[in-house]
C-alpha cells in the first residue's frame, strides 16, 4: 500500500487505530506524563527519520539524480515543518502551568530528565 493513495478517511481510521491500540496498551497514563515531552520526542523521531530517508535517497543507486533530487527536496521541507512544530511546543509550553507538566509517569527519557534534574 502507498501513502499517497490513502483517502483522508483510510488516514482517519489509521489514526483512529492507532489511538485505541495506544489507550489499550497504556490506559490513562498520559494524566500523569509531561505529555509535550512526548511530542517533542515523536518529533525528533520524525526528524531523524527524515533524515535517515535522505541517507536512502542519496545511496540509492536504482533511481535517476531527479528522483533523488524532489525526494531530498520534499524530505528537507518536511525536516523544516517538523522544527516548526517543535519550536511552537515549546511556545506552548512558556504558557502552561507546572501541574500540567509533571512527569511522574514518563520513565526513562534518553537525555530529557538527565538535563532537569531527574533520573
């Protein structure tokens, strides 16, 4: 299957499957994450994994120098939005107050509490 052949309904109910089986596997946990912290991290996830798209791109010896050219192009947008994205969590996170970013459930984050003063 393409992601560019699914219809904003199929997203939904990928999105929505996606959602139950989160809920199913770590019920209400959430009331007690610092749950900007995990967007954050899904964001940097998908940065990384834009830019490991890249590294294929540019390794790939099977498609022709425009293919590879639009899909570095598109990727590096994609890269920009996500750093946008990012920037506007932390904007939102100057305004929120402290009992909306407690974190007593969120476990091990790699570098995250180490820098705060935490684990």
């Amino acid at each position: 299957m393409r992601l560019g052949k699914l219809t904003f309904a199929e997203l939904n109910e990928w999105w929505a499957e996606r959602d139950d089986t989160g809920q199913r596997e770590y019920g209400n946990t959430h009331l007690r994450r610092y749950n900007l912290v995990d967007v954050i991290e899904e964001l940097m996830d998908a940065g990384i994994i834009l830019e490991r798209f890249v590294d294929r791109a540019e390794r790939d010896c099977n498609i022709n120098r425009e293919v590879e050219e639009k899909a570095i192009e598109g990727a590096d947008r994609l890269i920009f939005v996500v750093s946008a994205l990012i920037e506007s969590v932390c904007d939102l996170d100057r305004s929120l107050p402290e009992e909306l970013v407690s974190d007593e459930l969120g476990g091990d984050r790699v570098w995250f509490k180490s820098k705060e003063g935490g684990q």
